[in-house]
C-alpha cells in the first residue's frame, strides 16, 4: 500500500475513535515509524509500505485508537525547545508550563539566584530547562513517586546534566531537609497537581485513562492543597528568595493571596499562559523579613 493510501486510512480510524488532531497524529506516527521529519513524510506519499512497515503502522494505530497519548507511543516530547523521553511513568510536560519556566528564569536573573528547587519534578522538564537555560544553576529535583524519578534520570542522562541536577524522592520539601538543600536553597519551583477531583471525569481521555492520576489531581477542595503545602513548608527555608508555582484555572488569586500573606513576599508576579489564563504565580520574598 501507498503511504499516502494509509495515510488517509489512519486518519479516518482516529477520528472514528475520538482523537482530537487525526491527521497530524496519523503523520506524527507514521514519521516515527519511518525515522524521517515529519516535515519530509509529503515527500514520501507515492512511497510503498512494505508489510513489515504496515504492520508496524497498525500496531501503533491501535495504541492511538485507544487513546494512548502521543508522546507516550514515540517516546519523546519536547518542552522549551529540549528532547525529553517520556513514557507513562511521568506526565507529558504540556507547554503551557513553559510559562512558569520564563518567569523563573527572569527571577533567576533579577536575583541573580545560583541554587533552586524543583518539587514534582515528573519528566524533568523544569528542572532541566532551567539548568539548561542557565549554566550557573544548581538544581534539586524531587518527586514521590520512584517511577516518575527514574524517568527523569534518564533525561538527565540525555542532556548530560548529572553534576548540576540531583534527584531525590519525597514529599513536597522533605527531600530538602534530608538532602541539606534546606539550608541554601534560593528558589522553590513546582507544577505540582491541581486537578479537582470532581473535574477529573472531564478531562480528556489520553489524560485519565494514561496518564499517572497522582501527578493531577488534588484532595482539596478547591484543589490547591498543594500549594497551600508548599508555601507554608517553604517558611521553614533561611536562605529562599523566591517561589514560583504553576495553578490552574481560577486558582492565581488565591495563591498570590498565599504568597503575600504567608511568605510576606513583598512582590507577587502573575503570568498568563498561550491561552491567556492565569498560569504561573510567583513571590519574592525580602531578606531578612521571616
Ligand atoms: N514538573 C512536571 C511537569 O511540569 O511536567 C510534572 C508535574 S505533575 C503536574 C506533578 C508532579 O508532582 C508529579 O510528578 C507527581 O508525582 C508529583 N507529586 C505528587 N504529589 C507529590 C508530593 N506530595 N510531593 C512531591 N511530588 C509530588
Ligand atoms: N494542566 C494539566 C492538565 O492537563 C494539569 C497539570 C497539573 O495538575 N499540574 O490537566
């Protein structure tokens, strides 16, 4: 069968399953398939399958039909222009996170910070475009679930970071303590889960059928027990200068809230991500004012 031919077949079975973007999905999976650019696969429509290649195709058609996220069936991802492995042991990074990382990474520089904290770090990807973005930086990425760890030693393996980004697992600062990070650390950094759980059934299928259900969801209430966690935990950090959390939405207020009056961070900065919803909040705090 003619690329192209097949194509058109996996478009149409994707769609009949339900899959959001059918066509670029048939594509992105028949370029992995083939090892070529996503961009040259039109190049290569009249190009015959033979019937090991189709039968590869297929097999990787019915991981997509069954809502198996994208990222988890070629392996990779890409946040803030770097590669990333990524499989069902963390949570694809999404690129609305990128917004956490520039403002941190402008906080980084205003303050001139040298030593930060990455809490729930899943794939890596914070703490990785953070110390890949910045040379100078020392990076602690934590996270509770070992599986999710592993995952992110292997992209700190990729991108060849093992001396400036350590791993430790833990609930929220905890690591910090038992590491002695607690004593200088200068900036906390976390996408920790902030999904309600009654707006869990609503959420896509390729995020609640695949994806880890702890790295989401949040008992409280309002689903900001995380950050009320976080925030009041960070209280406890001598040297912290900074804190910057990723929320959901409806969720920046009340957090900036918490940072100003917990904290007593003496600026609170909010930033919108590509949808225009508030995304990432961040406090700085002033020295000497605990
Ligand atoms: N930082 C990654 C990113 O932005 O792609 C992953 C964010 S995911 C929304 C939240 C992460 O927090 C998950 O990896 C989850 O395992 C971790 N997590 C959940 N509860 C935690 C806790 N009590 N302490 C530390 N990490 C936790
Ligand atoms: N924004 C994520 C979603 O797709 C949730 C991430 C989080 O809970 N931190 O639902």
């Amino acid at each position: 069968m003619k690329l192209k031919q097949a194509l058109n077949d996996a478009q149409r079975r994707l769609a009949q399953a339900g899959v959001d973007t059918p066509e670029f999905d048939a594509r992105a999976l028949a370029a992995h398939l083939l090892d070529v650019p996503l961009s040259q696969l039109t190049m290569q429509q009249m190009r015959l399958l033979t019937g090991e290649e189709m039968a590869a195709y297929e097999t990787l058609l019915v991981r997509r039909c069954r809502r198996q996220p994208l990222q988890y069936i070629v392996g990779s991802t890409e946040f803030y222009g770097y590669e990333l492995i990524c499989d069902p042991r963390a949570l694809i990074p999404r690129a609305d996170t990128e917004a956490l990382v520039d403002l941190s990474l402008e906080l980084i520089d205003e303050l001139e910070l040298t030593r930060l904290a990455d809490i729930g770090t899943g794939t890596g990807a914070i703490a990785l475009a953070l110390a890949l973005e910045r040379p100078n930086l020392q990076v602690l990425a934590t996270d509770t679930s070992g599986a999710a760890l592993e995952l992110a030693e292997d992209n700190v393996a990729l991108h060849g970071l093992a001396d400036r980004v350590a791993l430790a697992r833990g609930p929220w600062l905890e690591p910090l303590h038992d590491t002695r990070w607690a004593g200088t650390v200068e900036m906390i950094v976390s996408n920790p889960p902030y999904v309600r759980e009654r707006d869990f059934p609503g959420l896509m299928a390729e995020i609640r059928e695949h994806e880890p259900r702890e790295a989401l969801i949040d008992t409280a209430a309002d689903g900001m027990g995380a950050h009320r966690t976080i925030v009041e935990q960070c209280r406890l950090l001598p040297a912290l200068r900074a804190v910057a959390l990723e929320v959901g939405e409806g969720q920046a207020t009340e957090v900036a809230k918490l940072m100003r009056n917990a904290l007593r961070a003496r600026e609170v900065i909010i930033r919108k991500d590509l949808g225009s919803i508030d995304r990432a909040v961040a406090g700085v705090l002033g020295i000497g004012e605990r």
